[in-house]
C-alpha cells in the first residue's frame, strides 16, 4: 500500500457535529485512541460555522478502524455523532450500489439503532436517519460495503414491523432514475382522475359513463361524510389503451350541463415533480429572457446612489432593478442595472459608455449570468 491509499485507508468521514465543536475537541476525542494526523471541519467560506461535519485522519488504520468500532453515535456537545469510512469518489457514494432506502420508519429509531438493525446484513459504510428540528422524517438509507449485503437487507427486512411501523425497504435511485421511472408510469397510465361532474353523481352511473371505452377494474365517486359527491372521482382501466380512448374522448364534454376535466390520475410524488418540472421551465426561461439585459458599471463617482443611476439610466427602458454595491455605507465604485429587455440595455449602453456621472467616465458591460 503506497503512503497515498494508507493516508485514505485511515481517514474517517464525523458527521452530524454541533456547530459549537472544534478541531481541538475532536483531536482529544479521537487522540485517545491512536496517533492522529490532522483533522479538518468543514466551514462556510464566508460565515467560517461549521457545516456539522468533518475529517478525522488517523496514522494507522487500525486505529481508524478501532475508532469507527468504538466511537460511532457516541454523544459530543450533547449530539450523536455519526462515522463512517471517507469516500472521496463521488461516482461511488452516488452509483446505487449496496445502497438501501427505507421508508414508513418509526419515528422512534435513530442512527443507532438503524446501524444496529442492519448491520446483521453485511458491512455497513454510513447509516442515516433523514431528520429536521421536529425529529426524523420516517425515511432513512443505509450504505453496505457490497450489493449482496444491501440485497439479503431488503430480501428480509421489507415488510417487517419496526416499532409501530411496517417499513418499505427496498434499493436506491437517483433523482434522476425516479424520474424516468416517473415518466415511463405516465406514458402508461391505467387510472383516470374525473372532475367537474357536480354532485349528481354516483359509482355506478359515472361507470356507465367510461366502461365503454374499456373493462373497469374499480370507479369510485369521492364522496362528503353525508355521502353527497365531491364532484370528482377516479376509474381504474385494465389497459392504458382503454384509459387513453377515455382522456381523449371525454375530456371537456358536458356532464350534467358542464364540462368536465378527464385527465391521467397522478401521485403526489408525481404532481410535485411535475410542479417542479414546471418550476425550473420557467426559471429557465426567465433567465433567457433576461439573458443580456443586466448592465455591469463601474468607475461610478461616490456621490452616485441607486436613485440618481436609476434616473439617468431609466431613459432608455423599464428598468426593473438598480444596486450600487456598497460596504459600510460607502460607494464601492460599481453597480448593476437591469432592464426589462436585451434591447433596452443595448441601446443604454450604446449611449452611456464613456458618459461622464459626476466627475468620472462611466465603464459598461453586459453582466456575466453563472
């Protein structure tokens, strides 16, 4: 083993810290255990708080290993905190292999006893518990070392009763697996979501209304607790075809004098992402549109504020946004200018650059967007 793969095989991953622990607290708790090398927490660039983790690198192994045996979810400033061996390759922490999800989690089991539940299944590299300030979320994943341990975990562990809490364990996928699945389950779609037919409507008559189109597996009007409809319901095809003749033929046409909405049934899971999807569209878009319409100044005289930039530059255009950057209420020297349009901060720029605001030459420029 070269000096590089020892110093790798002997660093460990300490997350879960208290903001309030330091890099000398640390070195007197792992210290304790063999010869360390430095450690490191991880902190913001600007604020330099702590981001709640950090790296702890050992001079043998063995002494990593023995801390990682000995230490893990042990209490520092009143947190548990949480080890695991540092994985440095990105590919290999997010590629899904050996790694298991689990959902419907009491809200009673915490890191420990999850590492505890599943360590009977192989090594595990990281067990989490996904958690805000109210407590655990109910869902949590759990890292092995192989995919055969992560296989014989959701083989035995999936539809076992864990406190009150019957669990869904099962394999990993990215975001970006979960949405083409997403998008596969649209494509095929068998339910159909009804809405708009009032409250002159029942199971049978509203089956009556689609079994044309195909065989039924079940239609449910959504009723009030007096049994009154909602107006809206759901009918389950026995084959997309039959859903898809159904959407196309019956969205917008009258039921009881009103058109009514027929469109594929979703799960939240899949709204939110489509809301989502939706979202970034138009985030895009916005940052299209305004693609060339932010304007860079600099050299600005120190008498010139945001109101006395926005009255010269608002000649040429909607100006939707002036900011002359300051520090400790001084004039920096440099500001932005946002127009409404690409062509608008052209022409502002086309007259401005060069003009003399105060007693110096203005310097324009189209800001850089990230």
């Amino acid at each position: 083993m070269n000096v590089e793969a020892k110093y790798r095989a002997a660093s460990l991953y300490v997350g879960d810290l208290h903001t309030d622990v330091t890099e000398d607290l640390l070195f007197k708790k792992f210290s304790a255990v063999g010869p360390v090398l430095s450690i490191r927490i991880c902190r913001d660039l600007v604020s330099r708080r702590s981001l709640g983790y950090a790296y702890v690198n050992f001079l043998q192994p063995a002494d990593a290993q023995k801390a990682l045996d000995t230490m893990n979810f042990d209490l520092i400033e009143g947190k548990s905190i949480r080890l695991m061996w540092s994985q440095r390759d990105a590919h290999a922490r997010k590629s899904g292999i050996g790694n298991v999800f689990i959902k419907n989690l009491d809200k009673s089991i915490h890191n420990k006893v999850l590492y505890e539940l599943f360590s009977a299944f192989g090594k595990i590299l990281s067990a989490k518990v996904m958690s805000d300030e109210q407590g655990s979320k109910g869902y949590a994943f759990v890292h092995f070392q192989d995919q055969s341990a992560a296989d014989r975990a959701i083989e035995e562990m999936n539809g076992q009763l864990l406190g009150d809490c019957r669990v869904f364990v099962g394999r990993f996928k990215s975001r970006k697996d979960r949405e083409a699945e997403l998008r596969t389950q649209a494509s095929e779609f068998t339910n159909v979501y009804i809405k708009n037919f009032g409250d002159d409507m029942d199971d049978e008559r509203l089956k009556d209304i689609f079994s044309k189109y195909g065989q039924t597996q079940s239609v449910r009007v959504m009723t009030d607790p007096s049994g009154k409809s909602k107006g809206f319901g759901f009918v389950s095809f026995d084959s997309h075809e039959a859903a898809k003749r159904a959407v196309e033929d019956m969205n917008g046409k009258n039921i009881n004098g009103q058109p009514v909405f027929v469109g594929r049934a979703q799960k939240k899971v899949e709204r939110q992402a489509e809301l989502k999807e939706r979202f970034e569209e138009l985030r895009k878009a916005r940052i299209r549109a305004s693609r060339g319409a932010k304007l860079y100044i600099k050299n600005l005289d120190d008498t010139i504020d945001d109101e006395m930039l926005r009255k010269e530059f608002s000649a040429f255009g909607a100006v939707s946004r002036v900011k002359v950057m300051q520090e400790e209420g001084q004039s920096k020297g440099f500001g932005l200018v946002c127009f409404s349009s690409p062509e608008e901060a052209a022409r502002a720029m086309a007259e401005m650059n060069g003009r003399t605001l105060g007693t110096k030459a203005l310097h324009i420029a189209l800001a850089h967007r990230p």
